[in-house]
C-alpha cells in the first residue's frame, strides 16, 4: 500500500516478502508495486524498481554500482565480517567495476561461450542420468533434494574439476555466500553457522586451487587461471579464490531453482508435457517463460548510488540500495503483452532473467543447456510423473527458496 510521506520525493510503500504465503505465490503481494516505478522500502532500507525500462536503464548506469563497499551500511552489521567473506566481497565478480571487472571477466568468458558450453553437453547428461539411475525404483520422491540439487554443483565443479567429495560443502558455501549479500535481512541467530560455511568453503578453494598449482591439467579452466594468476599482473590469490567461488555461487542455486520451478510449472500443466515430448524444441520457451513467469527472486537485485542522484522522479541519495525487481520488470505489459499469461511460446527478446550490461550471467548458456538436459530427460524418463503436494519453502532472505517438491514417480495402481 502507497503511503502518503510528507517529502513527496520519497514515496514509501509497504511490501511483505515475509508474510506466510509469499513464497507459494508473491505475485498478490507485489500488486500495490506495479503501479510505481520506485518507491522506498522501509524495512529492506532499499528503493524498489519496478519497471522494465527503468530496471534496464540502472543496469547501464555507471552512477548505480554492484559494489557493495559503496553501500551506506557496508560493514555496519558488525557480526558479519570475517577476512573470508570482506576477501570475496571485495574481489568476486559480482562486485568488481569497471577495468577490474573486464580484466577478470576476460579471463573465464571463453569457457562459457555458447561453442565451449555446447562441449559439456555429455558431461552434463551423464550427471543427470545417474540422478535420474538414482531416483528410478522409487515410488515418490522430492525433486528438489533428490534431484535438481544433485546438478547444478556437480556441474561446474566438474567443469573445474573439483573432485565430487566437495559438493555438499560447496552447495553449503554457495547459499551462504548468496544470503550474505542481504545482510539487512539477515536474522542474527543465522550470521555465525553463515560464517562458518564461507569459512569452510574459502579454505577449501584454498586447497584446491594449491593441489592444483602443482598438478596442472592440461585445457582445464582453474589451471589456466591459476598460470594468469602466475604471471603476476592479472589475477591476485584473493581475487582468483573469489572468481572461482563466484562461479560455484552463481552457478548453484540460481540453476537448482530453474530445474525446480520447471519442474512445478510443468506438474501443473500435464498438456505441455505431452507438447514438450512431440517437440522438444519447445522446452527452450518453457524455461525462459518460467525464468519471466515464475521467477525465484523474492527481493531484488542490489545496485548502490555512488552520487546522490535524480530518478524516476525522486531524489537517491549517494550509498542508498535500490533493489531490481527483475521479477516484476518480467510482468511488464509494456515489455511482454498479457504478462500475467504462462506463455512457453512467447518472444521473451526482454528477459531480464540474467541481467544486463557489464555483469549479465556468465553462466546464461551453461544454465539453459543444464536446464534443457535435466528437465527433458527427467519427463522423457517419467512421463507419467504426479504431484503429490504443494511445494514447499524454506526461510530466505532474497529467494523463494523450494525446500521440496515432492512427486510420486507411478500412478496409484488401483
Ligand atoms: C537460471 C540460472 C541463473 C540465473 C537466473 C542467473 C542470474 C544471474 C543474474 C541476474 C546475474 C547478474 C547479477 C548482477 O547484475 O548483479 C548473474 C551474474 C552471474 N552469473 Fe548467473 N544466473 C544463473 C546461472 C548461472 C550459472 C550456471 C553460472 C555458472 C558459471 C552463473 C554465473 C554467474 C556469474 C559468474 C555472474 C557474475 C557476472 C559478472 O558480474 O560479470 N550463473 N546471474
């Protein structure tokens, strides 16, 4: 709800992504902001941007940065700061500007062009089918834990080579690392096992990247960082630790919750499974329709003013956060007509899913292909795949976090 403010350039609206229900269905609680462009949230001490145009236009705008040093209450939530974590925020990718930024991103761009990723495509399906070997002979199962979790982790380590002993704890890392960047969100019992996961993590990227240092492999992506690193003007240790912990982050969760939210989306619709087996070209337009449709984003994506500046009609003041709500950007009618309607055969040309501009997704490639093998070979496998319950979620402070999705894998013989 729109409250009037005395000082008009500071529109306040009331938003709730903590109230039971939110994860299940959000889109009723974000009705009161799609009638706004921006407006401050109290609570998140953040400006919420609604629209697509208005999102795009602060992701291409060098006075809003992703750094969050640049943030009013950087390090202000004094439980949480450890050297691992300042390590990462200070160097990951996420949070590097400009020549920095370019210089790193040049590094690992090759090993995700469409060309590269095409090559992993066996990889990753030999991933899948052993979950799916897994998961065959059992009369019900939670797609979340049993299935897409098992992905998205193997994959990129796989592609880092990083032995599959470490999975658990880098599942662990990358969604401590990814609660961590809404540190106002945070709930204050959480800080101490979040920095021991970072911890752990960090430690053991360490280890990995040494043990790799002295056994090289020959055309793999951390051996030929490590030897950037080597040459001195590249890449500093801190920065090559958090650059491959920002892939393990970026790839982990953000791809756990494509495969899970596909997954639900297409339980519900038992016809576009039939259309996705007789086309399977069809599934690319699920995937992005449930990226756009069903977005897992449960705030938005943070941007910090490094100047006090004029906006969308109100005054930003220099270190305030705007968040991007990408997931409403993606119901725009002036960006996709009839936004409201599930359409796996729309043109989603505007999908702000991965971002845009200097920091879009990495991984976008590498996250489709993922999402295509896992979810056409778990439907082609179990057509005749149910629902059994609603999903369910987990607390979270910025995604709605699907805890499970549980399925009965036969029909009830009668
Ligand atoms: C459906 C899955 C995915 C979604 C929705 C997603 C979303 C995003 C978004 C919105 C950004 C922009 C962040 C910003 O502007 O602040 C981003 C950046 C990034 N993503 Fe993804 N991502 C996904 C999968 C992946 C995968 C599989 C990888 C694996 C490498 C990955 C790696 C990255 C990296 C490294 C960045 C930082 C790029 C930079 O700052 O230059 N992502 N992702």
């Amino acid at each position: 709800m729109l409250q009037s403010t005395k000082d008009s350039s500071r529109p306040t609206v009331e938003f709730q992504p903590f109230a039971p229900g939110f994860d299940e269905d959000p889109y009723p609680n974000f009705e009161p902001l799609r009638s706004l462009r921006i407006a401050y949230w109290e609570q998140g001490r953040a400006w919420l941007v609604n629209t697509h145009d208005d999102i795009l236009a602060v992701f291409r705008d060098k006075r809003f940065t992703s750094d969050p040093r640049a943030w009013e209450l950087a390090g202000a939530i004094e439980a949480l700061r450890s050297p691992e974590l300042d390590a990462i925020n200070h160097n990951s990718l996420f949070a590097m500007t400009d020549q920095a930024h370019a210089r790193a991103r040049k590094l690992v761009s090759p090993s995700f062009m469409p060309r590269s990723i095409e090559r992993t495509r066996p990889m990753i399906q030999g991933i899948v089918d052993s979950a799916l070997d897994a998961a065959s002979g059992k009369e019900t199962l939670n797609l979340v834990h049993d299935f897409a979790e098992r992905i998205p982790v193997r994959v990129i380590s796989a592609m880092l080579h990083i032995p599959e002993e470490h999975d658990e704890l880098f599942h662990r890392f990358s969604v401590a690392a990814l609660r961590q960047m809404f540190p106002g969100l945070l709930k204050a019992e959480d800080i101490p096992q979040l920095l021991a996961d970072i911890r752990e993590g960090y430690t053991m990227l360490s280890d990995v990247i040494e043990d790799r240092r002295k056994n090289p492999i020959d055309g793999d992506i951390l051996t030929s960082l490590i030897q950037a690193e080597e040459q001195g003007d590249t890449l500093t240790k801190p920065e090559l630790i958090s650059l491959v912990a920002t892939l393990i982050v970026g790839g982990s969760d953000t791809t756990v919750h494509l495969i899970g939210f596909t997954s639900y989306n297409l339980l519900r619709r038992p016809e576009l499974v039939k259309q996705i087996n007789d086309d399977p070209g069809l599934l690319k337009g699920v995937l992005e329709e449930v990226l756009r449709f069903d977005n897992s984003g449960k705030v938005g994506l943070p941007r910090y003013a490094t100047e006090d500046v004029e906006f969308a009609g109100v005054k930003i003041k220099k270190g305030e956060m705007l968040m991007l709500m990408l997931q409403l950007g993606m119901r725009d009618g002036s960006a996709f007509p009839n936004p409201d309607q599930f359409d796996p055969r729309r043109d989603t040309t505007g999908l702000i899913a991965f971002g845009n501009g200097p920091h879009y997704c990495l991984g976008a490639n590498l996250a489709r292909l993922e999402g295509v093998i896992a979810i056409g070979s778990l439907f082609r496998r179990f057509p005749q795949m149910t629902l059994l319950e609603p999903p369910t979620f987990a607390p979270h402070p910025a995604i709605r976090k699907m805890d499970t999705l549980k399925v009965r894998m036969r029909p009830l013989e009668t």
